[in-house]
C-alpha cells in the first residue's frame, strides 16, 4: 500500500503529538512543523499530498498560509484542512480557499474521515 504524506503545522505539541501518532497508526506518513518557518523550509524539499494545518501559530497565519499554497502553481491542488478553536467555518473556508475546516475539538474520527474524502 503506498502512502499518503500529510503535513501537519501545529504549534501546541500535546495536538501535534496526538495527531501524529494517531495518522501513523492510519498508515500515513506525517511531518509535523511547529512554527510557519519550520513548515516553509519543509515545503521547500517536498510537497505532501494533504497539508493540515491550524489557524493560529506562533510566527504566523494558518490562513496566510494556505492561500500561499492555493496560489502556487506548485501546490494549488494538494488539499488544505485548516484547524481552530477560534473561528466559524463559514468565515475561514472562504477567506482562505481552504478545502476544508475543522473546530478544534475535534473528533479523530471525523479528522480521519476528512482528510481519506481529500485524498480519493
């Protein structure tokens, strides 16, 4: 089975860590990034096939940056779930051409199912 690589950025390390974990054990490959700066010098290597990515982050804007993904001609079609506790989904699908969004709490298996809908 090949698998599919997820890019996570997310700056609290409990998250990151329990979504780690959890899409390994999905059989995904994932690379987790704290801060926007770490994600940009990992997108600078290689390209996922689904970026996951929270709206709030130390050094940035999540939503900043997925619409700096969905203007790269590079990138424009990789899927795009942003995450947050802080902002209705309405709001930030549009405002950032996001694929799709999720409020934080979320359910894992409601993530899970999310991001296997982006990637069929």
């Amino acid at each position: 089975m090949n698998k599919s690589d997820i890019y996570i950025l997310e700056d609290n390390e409990d998250i990151g860590y329990v979504l780690t974990y959890f899409l390994q054990d999905e059989g995904y490959n994932v690379s987790l990034f704290p801060t926007v700066a770490d994600f940009n010098t990992g997108c600078e290597k290689s390209h996922p096939d689904l970026f996951l990515i929270d709206v709030m982050l130390p050094d940035g804007n999540g939503i900043n940056v997925c619409t700096c993904i969905k203007t790269d001609i590079r990138t424009e079609e990789i899927p795009v779930i942003l995450m947050s506790a802080h902002a209705p989904a309405e709001v930030m699908s549009k405002e950032s051409c996001a694929n799709a969004f999720l409020n934080k709490p979320f359910d894992l298996q409601v993530l899970l199912g999310t991001i296997k809908e982006h990637l069929s």
